[in-house]
C-alpha cells in the first residue's frame, strides 16, 4: 500500500542542496536535481524531492536560484 502525497505548498519549499551540477550543461543544467529541502521547516521525504525533481520549471528555477 503507497501513501498518498499531500500537495506541496511550493511558497514553503526551501532548498537546501543541488546535486550534479555541470556547468559544462549550461544553460540546461538537465542532469542537476533538488537533493535536499524543507517544507515547511520539514525535511522533505524521498517521494516529495521526486515530487520537486518531476516539475521541470520548479526545478530549474531552484536550480539557478542555489547557485546565485
């Protein structure tokens, strides 16, 4: 049986960690993803980062965000 997830508040998500950043990739940066982050001071769990990670402009977004 899987868990339901509850949907993510996106103004909550703080994040923390950027993994496999490239900058060879730029400006893609396709292969970085969102490692670490809280939602709402909660560390996310595995399925909320795939949840981050699946939304392309979120991630992106985050992505160039983490490294400014």
């Amino acid at each position: 049986m899987t868990k339901e997830l509850k949907a993510i508040d996106y103004s909550k998500v703080e994040i923390d960690e950027v993994d496999n950043i490239d900058h060879r990739d730029y400006p893609d940066y396709c292969d970085a993803y969102i490692s670490c982050a809280y939602i709402d001071g909660v560390k996310a769990t595995p399925e909320q980062l795939d949840v981050l990670n699946d939304d392309d402009q979120f991630r992106y977004e985050s992505i160039m965000e983490y490294m400014n």
